[in-house]
C-alpha cells in the first residue's frame, strides 16, 4: 500500500490540522517539509500550480484541502472516525464555518502590529516583505477578504463563549461528544493564536475551551518521518493512479468525463489547474495530468470551496 505523504510546513495551522487528524488516526506518514511562500517548484509539479498548504500524496494521488484530506484519511483507516454515525453532517458543516469563518479571524488578530512583532522578529526587512508580498497575492483574485482587526476583536467574544457553553453542556469531552472533524477544524485557528504571547490569552481565558484544547492535541501527529521532496516526486513518477471511487460520475453543469477542465479555489490561493477531469462525485472532483518530473497524476479536489469550468482548446 502507498505511503501517506504530507507535504506542509511547520508553523502552517491548517498543516497543523493534517498533522493532529494523522495522530488520532495513528497513522505513520512521511513528512516533506515545503516553503511558506512561493515559488514552491516541487509542489506545484505535484498539483499543477495549486499553491496552499497542505497537500496529502499517496502514490501518484494528489489530495488538495484539509476537508478532503480528513476524507482520504477516513478511507484509510475508518476507525476512529471523524465523522461520527448519525452527526456526518454536523460534523463536517461545523468544520467547514471553523475552517473559515473562525479561522479568517484568527488570522486578523495573530497579524495585528503586537503579535507580528514577535512572530517576525526574526525576519530581515526583506523577509518580511517578500511574505507580506507573497501573502497579497495569496489572498487576490478569491472570495475571501481580510476581517478588519477592529471586527475581529469585536467578534472574537462570541466565539469563545459559544464554544465554552458548548464545552461545558455537552456530554462528554469534545464538541459534540466523541471526536470528530469539529474539533479539529476548530483546534488549528486557536493554536495559530496561541503560538504567540499577545493572542494566546484569547484561548487561555475561556477554562472549557482551554481544557478541551489541551485534550485535542494531546493526539499528537502519529508517526511521521522525514522524506526530500524529489523522493516523493519520484514516488508519483513510479506509481500509478488508483482506481477511481466506485460512484456515480455526476455533474449537474453537464461536465463529461475526458473533458479538459480548470479547477480551482474560490476563496484564496486561486491559482487553476488545468487537466482533463476524470471523476466528478458528490465530495470530489479528480483531474488527471501528466508532468515530466511527476509523470501521469490524479489531482483530487473537494467540491465546496472550488470552481471548474472547461478548458480553452
């Protein structure tokens, strides 16, 4: 069976993400450390040009997305399961407004003036505005927007005193009992924030939350160990696809199987991929591409989140 390859980079939070779904899947994985910022030639030869992090490799399969990659993961080993019988859907739909809504303001309050300063007080001016550039151009082109620092903070309250009287009335020691993909797409916007002295205490005040934190990443990231970024080029090279899911291909704009396509993310990182789509479920979309460094390639993608229109001839 192929290896599960994450490419990501330390202090990424939705690589931190992948990470803790790996440790409470208890998972070995190999681990290719990526750059934060463009250009990131290895990776894009994997996935065609999408640029975010992370990305999950088995074999000559390319899984872009935390919320796919959480699937994926599902396939491999079903126990314990993120989404838990009866609760899928609330599950997945809590994750989806953590992975965004929450994270877009976590991220406004980890980047005002007093936590940057101590975040990157190791940069050379120059550093600092190669990222600063780099993360601009992240951000063009998609949906997403900045959340002010004033709005932030304003709503900042009601997250956490939502989620410590969820803590405190719910019946057992996660968000909605037993683990599930919840927790950990609410856990990565809070240890971003409490990665640094002047954001952790807007984890640190809300005691519920607090514990329940501790208790989510106390799953740790299972059993990674480290492998260069050309070795996992070379496992795409020698590896072959794997067989396509056994659902229905479905696609209610008419795309057909074969067609040449263009996905791409709506809300950041919006860089398309282009390829010829061989798969189109109710969750993913797949695009087969072929590189002469990665050689013949599935691309996969999550539905939400991402659009797909036809390729110019």
């Amino acid at each position: 069976m192929p290896e599960l390859i994450l490419h990501h980079y330390p202090t990424s939070p939705f690589s931190e993400k992948a990470r803790l779904l790996l440790g409470f899947k208890g998972l070995s994985w190999r681990s290719v450390h990526i750059p934060p910022m463009m250009p990131k030639p290895d990776l894009t030869t994997l996935t065609g040009g999408y640029r975010k992090t992370p990305v999950l490799q088995v074999g000559a399969d390319i899984y872009c997305d935390t919320a796919l990659i959480a699937r994926r993961l599902e396939q491999e080993k079903a126990v314990p399961s993120l989404f838990p019988e009866g609760r899928e859907m609330v599950a997945a739909t809590f994750a989806a407004w953590a992975d965004s809504v929450v994270f877009s303001h976590a991220v406004s309050l980890v980047l005002q003036p007093e936590s940057a300063a101590v975040r990157f007080a190791r940069f050379s001016p120059e550093q600092l505005k190669s990222f600063m550039i780099d993360r601009a151009g992240l951000f063009s082109g998609g949906s997403a927007s900045r959340v002010p620092l004033e709005q932030a903070r304003h709503q900042w309250p009601v997250f956490m005193a939502r989620l410590e009287q969820q803590l405190q009335r719910e019946e057992g020691d996660f968000l909605f009992g037993e683990p599930s993909i919840a927790d950990f797409a609410m856990a990565h916007p809070l240890w971003f924030l409490k990665a640094a002295p002047v954001t952790a205490p807007l984890v640190d005040g809300y005691p519920a939350v607090a514990t329940w934190f501790a208790r989510v990443m106390a799953f740790g990231h299972g059993a990674p160990s480290e492998m260069s970024a050309e070795q996992a080029l070379q496992v795409a090279r020698e590896s072959t696809p794997a067989a396509l899911p056994v659902e229905p291909f479905n696609d209610p704009n008419g795309f057909a199987v074969g067609q040449p396509v263009i996905v791409a993310a709506t809300d950041y990182g919006v860089d398309p991929v282009a390829g010829e789509l061989v798969f189109a479920g109710c969750e993913e979309l797949i695009v087969r591409r072929e590189d002469e460094r990665a050689g013949v390639v599935h691309v996969h993608f999550p539905r939400l989140g991402f659009r797909i229109e036809a390729r110019p001839e």
